[in-house]
C-alpha cells in the first residue's frame, strides 16, 4: 500500500506468499536515491526439474531495484519493469509443467519523490499465459498489461492507495497516522476479516519512506 502527505510518501508490505504460507518473503525494496519498488502476484515458478531451483519474484525484484539508473520517475519504472518481464519470461520458458493457478498475475508498485517534492507514482500487471501441448507439456508465457500512472506532477498533497487480493476488500478500514505501527494494524485488519485473507495478507510488516532527503526504511 502506498500513503501520500505533503512532506512525504510511505510504502508498505506484508511478508506472506500465497498458497505456500511462507511469512518471510520480502515484496518492497528501496531503490537506492528518491524511490521504493514493491511486487506481489505470484511469487515462485518451480523450474521443470525442482533440483534446478525456481524462479522467485523477491529475488528478482530485489536484483533490479540494485541496477536502476538515475533519472526520472518515469525513466526508472520503464526500466524496471521491462527488466521484470524479461526475468520472468525467462523464467517462464525452463517450466515445461502446469503452472496450477489460472492465468496468475505479477504486479509491479513504483513511487519516486524528488527533492523538489514531485512524485511520481506508478503500477504494472503482468499476466501469465499458458498454452496446453499435450503429454502434460506446457508452453508458457508473460503478457505486461497497460501501464497505470497514478501520480507525475510536481505537488501532490495526500492520498491513499492499497493492492490487495479481490477477496479481501478493504471497505471502510482507514490507517490512523502515516506511521509504521498504524500502517501495519491496518494490513492486519484487512488479512483478518477473512480465513482466506489470512492465507494471503499477514506476517511482517515493512514500511519504507521517501523524503526530501530520500528513500529509507522505517520498518524493514
């Protein structure tokens, strides 16, 4: 989720992957200088033979958000998330089996602040194809849906935005204060109206921020 004042931008995320249960797996990341880069969507693609490893989201994500080069908002999210759907894509092509979830989804989170105070403020959702070609063979492949630009301009003083499973609505429910502690109750508010939405949403909370001095965590 993502919450936006007039002095700063804060970017959360819960730590469970779904359906394996893990509560360990890292969604967000600070891009070193003014930007954070958060994931969520399918999580790990066990490779054809499950001794040769898998291709895992939080790996990946992490490994990009390393390489960004400077720029603009815009410039660094195209970058990420043209180098996300490669990764993946190759990561695709050595799983020959069923993948098990029908056409499962990679969304991308990106949010940049400058010293001057312009966000920038965008998402991406990627949609696995899959192609049946007999004898328990799979062909598969990742499709980048339409690019959605939330925020690009130069003041923008508050808002509120969250990426959660269309299970799990989050209706009413509010964060009291921009702060790691109300920003965490609210995701675990959200995981608990439900058992299926626990078996999504919950584990750590970590919660990063974007000032006039830059990206850093404030619960990592």
């Amino acid at each position: 989720m993502l919450v936006m004042t007039s002095s700063a931008v804060f970017m959360a995320a819960d730590s469970r992957q779904y359906p394996s249960g893990k509560d360990t797996i890292q969604k967000l990341f600070v891009v070193p200088g003014h930007a954070i880069v958060g994931h969520s969507g399918i999580g790990v693609i066990p490779f054809g033979d499950p001794q040769n490893g898998a291709w895992d989201a939080a790996v990946e994500v992490e490994r990009i958000s390393k390489r960004v080069p400077d720029g603009d908002g815009r410039h660094q999210f195209d970058f990420i998330r043209l180098e996300l759907l490669k990764s993946l894509n190759n990561g695709l092509a050595r799983r020959s089996r069923e993948i098990g979830r029908r056409s499962p989804k990679l969304a991308v989170m990106f949010v940049s602040r400058d010293s001057s105070g312009r966000v920038f403020f965008a998402r991406e959702e990627t949609t696995v194809v899959s192609t049946p070609l007999g004898n328990d063979q799979w062909r598969h492949h990742a499709e980048a849906g339409r690019t959605q630009i939330v925020i690009d301009r130069q003041r923008a003083d508050r808002g509120l935005w969250w990426d959660v499973p269309p299970e799990c609505p989050v209706g009413e429910r509010r964060p009291n204060a921009p702060t790691p502690a109300s920003i965490a109750a609210f995701i675990d508010d959200v995981a608990r109206q439900s058992a299926a939405c626990t078996q999504m949403i919950g584990g750590r909370v970590r919660v990063a921020t974007i000032d006039n001095g830059g990206a850093r965590w404030l619960k990592e």
